[in-house]
C-alpha cells in the first residue's frame, strides 16, 4: 500500500509540474498576442512548448 501511495504522489507531482509550465507559457503567448499592435506582429509570435525536465527533479 505504501508503495501505491507513493507512485500515487510522484504522479500527481509530475502532472502538477506539468500543468504550472504549460500554463505559465501559455500566459506568455497570451500577453505577446495583447501585446502586439499589427499582423505582422502576431504572425512573429512562434508558440513552442517546452518543458524543462531538470525542474521536476
């Protein structure tokens, strides 16, 4: 049982992990996109998720 709860956890610390940083990039290209004043300008945006492995552990 123990070692269920702890593989429960580990999970449920991956997923939040990975929700923080995906949400945090998305709130970026959010504020180009608010930030940008013409087309061109937005067609520059380039969305690109990443996601930085050495934080979780």
């Amino acid at each position: 049982m123990a070692l269920l709860r702890q593989k429960a956890y580990e999970k449920t610390m991956q997923f939040r992990f990975l929700t923080n940083a995906i949400a945090g990039q998305r709130q970026h290209f959010e504020d180009l996109l608010k930030a940008a004043e013409t087309a061109e300008a937005i067609e520059q945006i380039e969305v690109s998720y990443q996601l930085n492995r050495e934080e979780n552990e």
